[in-house]
C-alpha cells in the first residue's frame, strides 16, 4: 500500500497533461476514502468561430473552419460543406461523396496512426514519448510513421495538401484528380493495410487496466458502411434522427471552468462520441478485413473499456484504408467536379465522424449569400463529461495507487479518448486533491 | 550550443516547441516529417514538445519554435518567459506571425464576439485583440503559412543545427505559378487571387487545382496590394468582396490589414 492511501487529505496534480490537442487541466477531489469531485478543465483560449464566421460568404467555411483543427482539418471541411449544401438544396451525388469519404479515410488514416502509436501508445510502456518508444520497439513507431506518411500522401493526393487541404469546396473539389493520381494510391493503400491490421495485433496484446464505463453512445449510421460521412446519428438509447434533429436534442451548457461548452443529451445525459461510439453502432457494418481484425483482437460487440478504445482506434485504421481501397479501385472524376452552388437564403446542418467524434455544424444564410448564424458543435466538447465520468471511475479504482501512478492514470483515461482541445475550443493540466 | 545547456553529457542543441491560441497544425507539420522525425530527434534534445512528449526539461533552450498567438493575459506573460528562456526564438505559422483568423476580433466591437458564442461573457479571460508574438517579444525569425511548409520547416532546422542563416523566399506565389508552368488564373480566368501579393512557400498549390490564392503564407516583402485590389475591382469583385479575401489568417499582417481596411466601408454598412 502506498504513503498515500494512508492519508485522510490527499492531493495528486499533474501540470499539463501531454500528447494531446490544446491545453486544459484535471482535478480531481478524494474527501475520505472516496471521489466528491472531478473536473476536466479546458482554458485553452477561445477563438470564437462562431461568431467570426458571422458576415462571411457562405463558400468561405470549409477553408475558415479548417482552422479550428490542424489535425483533423478535413472533419471541418466535410461537416461544413454538408451544413451550407443542406441549407442550399444541394446534393452532390455519389461520384463526388465517394471522393470525399477517400480524402477523409487519409484524415482518419493520419490521425488515428498519430495518436495510436505516437500519442497514446508509449502510456502502455511507461514511456514518456513515441522517441524513448523507439529505443524499445521501433519496428511499431516506423510503422505508425509510414502509415502516417500513406494517410498525408492521400491528403495531398485529393486535397493538395495534408494539414488545411485547398481543393475542398462547396459542392465538390475545384479539381478532380486524374485516374492515373489516385491509382497510384493503390500500392501505399495496400502495404497501409497490411501495417494497420499489423497495428491491431500489436495493440490488442497491451495490458489495459480493468475500467468499464456506462455510456450512452452517439454515432453515425449508415446500413451501407461503416459512418463516416454519412448517414443518421443514433444511440445505443434508440436515438436515430438527422443532424438538425440533433442539434436541437443536444443541448450545450457554459460552465466557468471551461471556454468548451458541455453538451447534454436533451439538456439531461452525458454521452460518448468517437471509436467506441462508432464500434457499438456500428460493428456490423465493418468491412471484411476489418472485422477479421476485430474478431482476432477479441472485440466483438460493444467495447466498454476506454483503455481499450486504443484496439478499437487501430481495427478503424484497417477500416479506413479497406473503405480508402475500394474507391480507388472504382475510381473514374467526377465531372464536373463540384456542382453549382445556388446564391439563395437557407439553413442547413452537417454532421460527419472526426477521427475522435461526431463533429455537427449549422448555418443560416441570408439572401446576400452571407452567413448570418454559425453553430459548431466538436467532439471534445460533447465528450466532456464523459470523459470526466471515466476519470471518476479511474480514481476510484486506483486509490492505492502512489500521488504519481494516479496522476499518469488520469493522463492516460484522457488521451483514451484523443481529446482535440483545440477543437473543443481549448489546456489539461491534472490534479487530484483528496482531503 | 552545447555548453548552453548545461545537461552534462548530453551534447546536442536543445529545442522547445510551445503552443498558444493555435491549432496545431504547424507543430503537427514537424510530426509530419515522418522520413526525419527520428533523424530529428536524434539531432536535437527535444526539451519541452507538449503535444509530443509528457517529458519536459527546463530552460535555457537553444531553440524554441512558437506556434499560436496572444489573446490572454496568461499567454502575454508565459511568451516573456518563453523569449527569456531561450537562445532563438522562432515563430510558426499565420498565427504566430499575424494574429491568425482570431485576429478577426480586432476588427469588431470589443466584447461583441465573446457575447455571440458564450452564453457567460465574464467566465472568460481573454484580451479584446489575438496579436502576433513579435508585438510582445523580440522573434529572431519567422516561418509563415497557414499551416508552415513542411520543407521550410526542415530548412529552418537544418540551417540552425549547421549555424546558418536559412534560405527562405521573400518573393510572390506568381513566381511559383510561372516556375511550375501554372496558366494564371487571374489574368486567364479572372478569378481572384491574391498570389500576386502573397508570400510563396506553399508550392502554388492553389492556382495548380484552378482557385484563386487565398493568402495563407501572409503578404510578400514587396507587396503591391493597392494595385491587386484595383484590378480585383475592375473585374467585379465587390470591396466587401476585397475586404474578405485580404481579411482571413494573415488579417493582421499590416500590409494586408491596410488594404482591407481601405475597402470595409461596405461591409460595415451590412
């Protein structure tokens, strides 16, 4: 037992926790034995999007909201462009979708590498950084690094360039890449694949801490594939409406100790977006080799371990670069590569699946073609309190844990959940009181 | 640079990346180095990168690179410690050089942006303007972009681990266009584009997929942008038009917040 189990008061802080987006800090208080409060603290500083997008032109947001996100840029773009051509009456159509969801599976094939291997690995060696896990396994970090590199390579490929893409617009792309472009994809794609489903077996033999969390999930669904971009957003509670719907049921709170606001589920429930989310949801619209890698990593049905969202993480790795495979098998240009985009008065909303969550957007725009009202409504925020829910669990578990095995605990109940604070609008810095 | 660190055996120049109101996106442009990040960090000790590692050294560093700008009290007072801290300080990014997109306050009604996304105004601590860390500190070079290029990244690197000045461009997006064999989509096309006055470094890559250039790199050293709004304007692009294509990530660099101010009138009246 440790020194401080024994103490009746007891604080545990950790100044900043690493390996995730943005800043934001952690308290949690142990008043006798037992957890009173917990807290997820984001400050970092707000940048207020929604209302700088106030009185600029309705093409504008795929490339301004991009800029919430260096990471997952094109989960702006995407959500964006579906919140205006829904307010626009526009539909794209299945050639230009399919060019999307191939951008997107880059966005997913980037990110998830970035924080699987990268970010949230090196917790379950004791490392402090993907560097010091080299020096102990650096066959999986060049794995992580190339299949990064295949993710960046598709970015650039359809959107011309890996952090805030140029080709995406309103309606389409300004230019549809050549058949020769994209099937060169297909080499990288392949040798990805192979290292993704290598990524699973690696993961799935980690030891994860025995946590189980009640969540509510919130993801979307499409009966075609496994969401992406597509579809409409249900739950494990039998919620299944659209974007709209959703941004009318879930309703966000301001509280002082955080610029992100907090999302309840009609005003009432906390719930979870992001892999778990998806995985309950969406299990059997799994590709293939996806699912081979599930079932081989002993996932099947919903996984309520968060530390284990770290397994779930890499089977999406090998989902996306089956989903990024097949449409460059089929691919032929959209002609033309987006359509037009109608100057008329609208509101509309979008959703789409960021690499750590449902990512919703909402604009009303006046007959003059600008933007009269934005709502961005990020995956962080909505997972706040749930994140703060397993950080509760977590400390209550590991209350005979030493103040620094607690604090690295709670880090690592965070970075399970790849928290973009950025997006969230925004500082982790852990501290658990206990008195 | 070795005796500056005083870390004992351990030889190679430190390095220290610090985020404020950003992104991530430029630092994510080092992470994106994947055929150099371990050449990288076998180079340099990377001493505090808190978005890569969870250990942290404390100064002197040797170099530290800046990504985000200033828009809290806190942030105006941890970027001194930053410049005292370190030996080159290097700033990254739009909004580390310009202010960003969150620079779009200064040109609003003080409070009026807090008040239209939060429902609590005063549960906020932040400053009415975002403003670029040179307007704190004294920044020994800036790297530009909206995200940086990854090659001028690994450029600014190299050059400083061999003690050198590094080669950046401080010419125009056009001679980009022209070296790559672009067909000019101003003059073709007449689509607005601010490559004319824009500083090159992201490759031309927008007139290369058919759009105008929207400025991510901030405005070239000799930027003529009175007479690319004159232009603008006789093709039909409207001021309010103008105003926005020179207000987005680069709104506060001060050639371009001049120009769009010229034309606001416009868009104030809205």
């Amino acid at each position: 037992m440790s020194e401080g189990s024994l103490r009746a008061e007891r604080t545990v802080a950790v100044e900043g926790i690493a390996r995730v987006e943005g800043e934001g800090s952690l308290r949690a208080v142990v008043r006798d034995g037992s957890v009173s409060d917990v807290e997820l603290t984001i400050f970092e500083p707000p940048r207020f999007f929604e209302a700088l997008l106030q009185g600029r032109d309705r093409l504008e947001p795929p490339d301004i909201t991009a800029r919430i996100c260096g990471i997952c840029p094109v989960a702006y773009q995407m959500s964006s462009c579906r919140a205006v051509e829904d307010a626009l009456g526009i539909d794209v159509g299945p050639d230009i979708a399919a060019l999307r969801r191939l951008l997107y599976c880059g966005e997913w094939i980037q990110s998830h590498a970035l924080h699987v291997t990268l970010l949230h690995a090196p917790d379950f060696f004791g490392c402090a950084d993907a560097v010091e896990l080299a020096s102990l396994d650096s066959a999986a970090v060049e794995r992580a690094l190339r299949l990064k590199r295949v993710g960046n390579l598709v970015m650039e490929t359809v959107g011309g360039r890996a952090v805030h893409p140029v080709n995406v617009r309103v309606g389409g792309f300004y230019r549809a890449p050549t058949r020769e472009e994209v099937g060169a994809l297909e080499g990288p794609l392949r040798e990805a694949l192979d290292l993704a489903r290598k990524t699973v077996e690696w993961t799935s033999g980690f030891d994860f801490p025995d946590v189980t969390g009640d969540y509510l999930f919130v993801a979307l669904h499409d009966p075609d594939r496994y969401a992406i971009d597509s579809g409409r957003v249900v739950s494990s509670a039998g919620l299944d409406t659209d974007a709209a719907g959703f941004l009318e049921a879930a309703v966000e709170e301001h509280v002082e100790r955080s610029t992100a606001l907090h999302s309840r589920l009609f005003g009432r429930d906390e719930y979870l977006t992001g892999p778990l989310a998806r995985f309950a949801l969406n299990e059997g619209q799994l590709g293939p080799v996806a699912r081979r890698a599930a079932t081989g990593a002993g996932l099947v049905g919903a996984c309520r371990n968060p530390f284990r969202s770290i397994v779930v993480r890499s089977v999406e790795l090998v989902e996306a670069c089956e989903q990024a495979l097949g449409i460059v098998g089929s691919y032929a240009p959209p002609a033309p590569g987006a359509v037009e985009v109608p100057a008329r008065a609208g509101t509309g909303a979008g959703a789409t699946e960021a690499p750590r969550g449902l990512l919703l957007h909402r604009y009303e725009i006046g007959p003059d073609g600008l933007i009269d009202a934005a709502r961005i409504v990020p995956p962080t925020a909505q997972n706040q309190l749930s994140i703060e829910a397993d950080l509760r669990r977590v400390v209550e578990r590991g209350l005979e844990l030493s103040d620094s095995a607690l604090a690295a605990r709670c880090e690592q109940a965070v970075r399970n959940h790849d928290p973009c604070i950025s997006c969230a609008a925004h500082f982790l810095d852990v501290e658990v009181v206990r008195t | 640079m070795s005796e500056r660190d005083g870390a004992g055996a351990d030889v190679r120049p430190s390095l220290a990346v610090w985020k404020l109101a950003s992104c991530d996106g430029c630092q994510l442009t080092l992470l994106d180095c994947e055929e150099e990040l371990l050449a990288i960090a076998g180079a340099v000790r990377i001493a505090h990168f808190t978005e890569m590692s969870s250990a942290s050294v404390s100064g002197p560093y040797d170099v530290s690179l800046v990504e985000g700008s200033i828009t809290t009290e806190e942030d105006a007072a941890r970027i001194g410690e930053v410049r005292r801290s370190s030996r080159t300080l290097v700033t990254i990014g739009a909004c580390a050089t310009a202010g960003g997109i969150q620079s779009l306050r200064n040109f609003s009604e003080p409070g009026s942006f807090a008040r239209t996304v939060y429902a609590h105004p005063e549960y906020l601590r932040s400053l009415e303007t975002s403003t670029p860390v040179e307007a704190h500190v004294r920044v020994d070079l800036a790297l530009h972009g909206c995200p940086i290029d990854r090659g001028q990244l690994l450029e600014v690197v190299a050059a400083l681990l061999a003690g050198r000045r590094p080669v950046l461009p401080g010419h125009s997006v056009c001679e980009q266009c022209k070296s790559r064999g672009t067909v000019c989509v101003l003059v073709a096309g007449s689509t607005p584009c601010l490559g004319p006055v824009t500083r090159a470094g992201c490759g031309a890559i927008c007139p290369a997929v058919g759009r105008g250039c929207f400025g991510c790199f901030g405005p070239a050293d000799t930027a003529n942008t009175a007479s690319l709004a004159r232009r603008l304007a006789a093709d039909g692009v409207s001021p309010d038009a103008v105003v926005r294509l020179f207000r987005t990530f680069n709104a506060g660099a001060p050639a371009f917040e001049k120009e769009s101010r010229a034309h606001e009138r416009g868009l104030l009246a809205r």
